[in-house]
C-alpha cells in the first residue's frame, strides 16, 4: 500500500458549525494556531459531525474585499483610513455558513500520498478532509505532506 | 449622432485593460442553492454556467434567482434551468468602445471574454469595470476639470449629492408581499427597492440581495417585506458634497444611498457609486464615455 493520507493526516482538529458568526469562528482559528501550525483552514460540520463545508483564509478575504473596490480602488485622491477595520466590523456578523465552501473535495485514509499530491496541485487546495464511510477522521494539510516528504528525501 | 473620436477618453483603450479574470461559474446542474452562494460569497450579479467542455451555457442572474423564488422552484432545482442566454461575449483586444456599444444595444450589464477555444470565458467585463478605468484615465485627461485648472492638488468637491442624484425612488409598503416587491424589481428593473410605512415614511430597503437570501434561507415568498428589510435606510442629506456620500458608500460597502432634503424622513433621490464615480472623475460631458449609464 505504501504511504496513503493515513500516515500524515492530522486526528486533532477543530471544526465549525455553519451557523456560528465569524467573530467566533476567527477566535477557533487563534486557538488551533496556538496549539498547532497556523491554521488557514478549517472543516465546518453539521449537529451529527458530518462534513458539510470548509471555510478558509481565502473565503475571509473574499468576505472583506469590498463589492466595488475596482471603481474607488482607482480614487486615490480619496482619503480611506479606517476601511479596513470597518470591513472587519461589517465582517463579525456573518456566520460561517453564508461564505463556506460547500463542494469540498475529499480523501479516504488509504488514498496514496502522491494521489494526495496530485489532487493538491490539480486542485488547488492545501488541505483535504479524510473521511471514511462518511465519518470525519482528519485533515491532511499541504504542509504535513510536505514535512513528512522532507524526511524521505533529505 | 456622429461619435467624435477626440473626445473620447477611452479611444485606443482594449477590453483586457478592463476585464476581470476571474469568471465565477459553475455546472450547469449546480443547485440554485449553490448559485446564489456564489453571488453572495463572490459578490458578483451574475454566475456563467457552463457545460463539461468548458464552454458558456447562460447566465444565472440575480434577477433570475429572484424569478425561481417568485415562482416557487425548489432551491434543488439546477441552474441551468432558470439560466438566460446564451451569454454574450467579447474578445480581449476588442475596443472598450465596442464593448460598451455591444452592452448597450443587447441591454446587458457584462459580457464575457472569449478565449482561443469559442464560448470558453477566460475574463469578464461589467459596467462597473469601465467606471473604475474611466475614472482613471479621465483623471489624467488634458480636457479635465482638474487639469484645466492647471494643479494636479485633489479638485475641490464642487458637486453636490443632489447635483449627481436620480430623482426617482421606487417604494412598497412594509406590508406588501415579498412577492409584490419581485414583482416591483423585475418591472421596474431596479437593484433595490425603497420600504415604507402606509403612510409614506420610510423604513428599510430591500434589495435583490435580501430576497435571495430570503429565498436560500427558507423564508416564504408570502412573507411581507419587512421581515428581510435592511433598516434603518443609509440616507445622506442632499446638500452635503458628493465626497461625504462617496465615503458612507465605500465604508458600508453599499453602491446605492437614498437622499433627503432637511429630514432624513424626506427621501427626495437616489445615488449611485456609479454616478459618483463619473461625476468625480473630472470627466469632461462632452466625452462620450462620460454618459456611461449604469
């Protein structure tokens, strides 16, 4: 079988429920970089732990940027101090679920790990969700198979 | 009317100067659910739907996805069948003015860029795109406000809201159906529409954003339009200059404010980013471009 996603897939990890705001959602992302690696990702699950989204750095960002920053973007005669702290504020009340990525591609723990490579880099994304028989066993992120491949190439 | 090409700011400006690359889209049957999703996390008006290949189907507009909650197709039901189109297309070394003509005549707000192989969307062009390079370029324009009056310093905010503003206001009651208000939009063809007490104060805004969400949460069309309203009503008074209204604009990342004269509960107009954009830029009205309408 060789090396699957098994073998380097994080079993600690913290996950979101859609309906929780983004205030509090930022304040699990603080947690789980404290505890682990910075974490730029997480799984969003429903009441009975079942894998219904992802919401990522990227979906925050896509949150903050303004609808319109391409016509005032070009005003630059135009004093704008303090738009970024009132795109956070706007930002808070959100909840998870109205900007989550809903079509999550995901990975069974004997997926081979250059499979896993694969869909990364065909893909796009940094981390997949490991599931098996629809059960949520943990994350393989971009950076623990690329530690782990360190230790086999080195 | 004869287009004179000197006076046109944009001349000898292509699309790819002003076209976005990144086209949200997805599978013809992607749920609606999924589109309005994408409309609310991209913060676009309309999703390109495409086929295995690829290639452009239609396109599911706001307006579209307003018409499935209006008729009562499950949010299951795929995109592709409430999708208009097909969608219109441009090439990327085609003139903007071209672009804008092509807008014009099919009555549309954006038209996708093809790419080597035909219906492959590889950018899009909306209106709002052409504003911002206008605003760009008509700054730098010899024939401008600011040039003319040879400094380069920020120009002074001559205008005032009311100078810039539409005069008409599109209202229903607080007691009208969600229904009634679709209705309202899709006649009248408006982004949003004013919400008012039986008599006539004003109270909230709803606008197609509201009722799609309404519609993605559950909420029955029958329900009155002030259940999803957005209260109070972002107003600027008339008489302020155009730059504080552009400013209430970007911080609350609205592209539309009511206007009262002396009360907040005397609603007089409506201002658009748009309209701003080009009334600030130091566009010259002679220039063609600078009747942009959006």
């Amino acid at each position: 079988m060789g090396l699957t996603a098994r073998h380097v897939m994080q079993t600690r990890f913290y996950t979101l429920r859609p309906d929780t705001l983004i205030s509090a959602a930022v304040q699990v992302f603080q947690q789980a970089s404290q505890e682990q690696q910075t974490v730029l990702g997480m799984m969003v699950t429903d009441e009975s732990g079942r894998l219904v989204g992802m919401l990522s750095m990227y979906d925050i960002f896509l949150l903050l940027r303004p609808k319109h920053i391409h016509i005032w973007g070009e005003m630059q005669d135009l004093e704008v101090g303090g738009i970024l702290e009132a795109a956070c504020r706007r930002a808070k009340s959100m909840r998870v679920g109205d900007i989550m990525t809903t079509e999550v591609i995901t990975i069974t723990p004997d997926t081979h790990l250059l499979l896993v490579i694969d869909i990364m880099i065909k893909k796009h994304v940094r981390r997949l969700p490991v599931l098996e028989d629809g059960k949520l066993l943990g994350i393989v992120y971009l950076s623990g198979v690329f530690n782990h491949l360190l230790e086999l190439l080195a | 009317m004869p287009i004179i090409d000197y006076k046109n700011v944009l001349k000898g400006l292509e699309v790819r100067e002003a076209m976005r690359r990144q086209v949200i889209h997805l599978a013809e049957a992607a749920s609606l659910a999924q589109a309005i999703s994408y409309t609310i996390k991209y913060k676009v008006n309309a999703i390109l739907i495409i086929n295995d290949r690829q290639e452009g189907l239609g396109v599911v507009s706001k307006t579209d996805l307003m018409g499935a909650y209006y008729a009562g197709l499950p949010l299951s039901t795929p995109g592709g069948a409430v999708m208009g189109g097909p969608p219109l297309f441009c090439q990327a070394d085609d003139s903007l003015d071209s672009a804008l003509d092509a807008m014009r005549a099919h009555q549309v707000h954006r038209l996708y860029v093809r790419g080597d192989a035909p219906r492959r969307a590889l950018g899009v062009l909306a209106y709002p795109d052409i504003v911002g390079l206008l605003y760009r370029y008509c700054f730098k324009c010899e024939r401008s406000r600011r040039s003319s009056s040879g400094s380069h310093e920020p120009m002074p905010d001559r205008f005032q809201i009311r100078e810039v503003m539409s005069p008409t206001i599109y209202a229903h009651q607080e007691s009208d159906s969600l229904q009634t208000v679709i209705e309202g939009l899709a006649a009248y063809r408006f982004g949003a529409v004013l919400i008012t007490t039986a008599d006539g104060l004003p109270l909230g805004v709803v606008s197609k954003t509201d009722l799609i969400m309404a519609y993605k949460h559950g909420m029955a069309a029958e329900a009155t339009a002030r259940t999803i309203m957005s209260s109070p009503v972002q107003a600027v008074d008339g008489s302020a200059p155009l730059v504080s209204a552009l400013k209430t604009m970007i911080f609350g990342d609205v592209h539309r404010l009511f206007v009262y004269q002396k009360a907040p509960q005397t609603l007089v107009g409506v201002l658009s980013l748009s309209d701003v954009a080009r009334f600030r830029s130091g566009t010259c009205r002679a220039c063609l471009v600078s009747r942009i309408k959006i």
